[in-house]
C-alpha cells in the first residue's frame, strides 16, 4: 500500500507539471485551478485511472476533458485553443486523447455548466444557476428544501459521537459534509467501532479497477482490520485478506463486499455508505 500511495505521488507531480505547461502557454489561472481539482479527485480514486498508460495521455486527455465543457474550442471564446494543439503539445494521437477525456468525463459525470469544474466566467454565465431540482420539480434554488437525514447517516453521526444533527431537522450539503466528512480522525473512531462489531474470519469478494472502467473482483477471506498502519489517507481503513492461503495483503475495506445475509453486511454497508459519500 505504501508503494502505491508513493507511486500515485510521482504520477501526479508528473501530471501536474505537464499540464501546468500547457497551462503557462495556452491557459489561464482558472483553468489551472480546475485543472489541480481534477487531478486531486482522480489521484483520490478507488484506482487511481493514470496509474496505467502513458501520462502524457493523460495529460492530454485531462485539458481536453475539461477544455470540451469550458468551450475551449470555440472560437468566440477566450482562451481559446484548438484541439489539434493540445495533442501536437503532448505529441499524442486525436483518437486516443478524445477516449481518455471521454473516460475521466464519465467518471466524474462532468457536463457543460458544470458545477465543479467550471470555468468561473463559463459558470457566471450559466442559464441554471438560479434553477434545482426538488421531487423531481425544476425550481427556483431558493424554494428548494434543505436534505433529510437518512438512517446511516444518522447511525453514522451516532458512531462519531457527533451531537450536532437532529433526526427531525434539514441540513443543506455544505451542513452535512462539515459534520460528516471522513477525515482520519473521524476514520479512526470508526475503525474502533468496527474493531469491536465485526466477526473474523470471514469470506468476501474484493473489487478492484486494474484499468479505467475494468474492475475485477477476487474472492478472498478477510483475516482481520490492519493492525499496524489501519488506515490509509486515500483507501480509508485496511483490512488483511488472504486467497487461496497465500500470504496476506493489505486492501481497503471499501473494496470488500458480503451476502446481504453475511453477519458484517450490514456493517460493511454502513461503512461504504459514509466512506464514498463523505
């Protein structure tokens, strides 16, 4: 796992500093700014997509991704920069850079409009901005409600000790993500309460992305929660399993899954809930 985390480091200085470059020729500050969140959210993936393949595809294929909702290739625009340009920068194919960005397009559901990796000019300019949706209505933002507290949610605030959230009251996402958030201190007190909840040994199935939109799933058998390190700043809490009787690995527990009628399922689905929402 440590190896892992150092390699996912390396490729994204790498990818970093080759998109920075375009950046510095053909760009501006607010691409560089949404430009550095779209390579944080993808270094903060399961599997981590520029792990495999060359990174100056996917260098290429992140300035396109987000050069296609910014309508960086439309001439009315500024700045504004042909396609042709970011792969003789990269000295990458057409073909293969407009896959990639359609693959981190689809993996973050990026669209025009887009609320995270916008441009600032291009969101100002937004038709939507002061639309919503609430039960399936659009409406004006400010008629909208405030979200209800699910019942993991709840169970999750419990668990944390957190005495801010009330079950009859309404929070908006911002309220939420501030109590909520899976931070590693938050991670630890719930590495505890599984530490004391859940049964080992026992029987699993581990999915794992070896490619971009490929995810292969192992059986295994989970030993125990890790340990030594417990938690990773990435992958959340580990967990050791073997397969087959073959030495023991480290994996994160958000990777591990049960029957529904499993005794640790109910827990597993509490935990995943929380993991990869906050």
């Amino acid at each position: 796992m440590a190896s892992t985390k150092e390699k996912v480091e390396e490729k994204k200085s790498q990818l970093l500093e080759l998109t920075h470059a375009f950046s510095d020729e053909f760009l501006n500050e607010e691409y560089e700014e949404i430009i550095d969140k779209l390579i944080l959210k993808m270094s903060r993936k399961r599997e981590v997509p520029f792990l495999t393949g060359k990174i100056e595809i996917w260098a290429a294929a992140v300035i396109h991704a987000l050069g296609t909702i910014n309508f960086l290739f439309d001439k009315d625009n500024k700045p504004y920069v042909l396609s042709s340009q970011i792969c003789d920068f990269f000295e990458t194919k057409q073909s293969t850079t407009s896959q990639k960005s359609k693959v981190i397009r689809d993996m973050f559901k990026m669209g025009y409009f887009d609320s995270d990796f916008s441009v600032s000019t291009i969101q100002q300019n937004n038709p939507f901005n002061h639309l919503t949706t609430s039960n399936g209505f659009v409406v004006p933002t400010e008629m909208a409600a405030e979200q209800p507290l699910t019942e993991w949610e709840l169970e999750i605030a419990k668990i944390l000790g957190i005495t801010d959230l009330e079950k009859n009251k309404f929070y908006d996402e911002e309220e939420l993500i501030d109590c909520l958030e899976a931070t590693p201190e938050r991670l630890t007190i719930f590495y505890d309460y599984l530490q004391s909840k859940m049964e080992f040994p026992f029987s699993a199935t581990l999915e794992q992305e070896v490619e971009p939109n490929k995810i292969v799933v192992y059986n295994v058998d989970c030993i125990r929660l890790d340990q030594v390190k417990q938690l990773d700043e990435y992958y959340g809490i580990l967990v050791n399993v073997t397969q087959d009787g073959e030495r023991i690995a480290i994996v994160p527990l958000a990777e591990i899954s049960v029957e529904e009628e499993h005794n640790n399922a109910p827990l597993l689905a509490l935990y995943h809930n929380w993991f990869w929402t906050y």
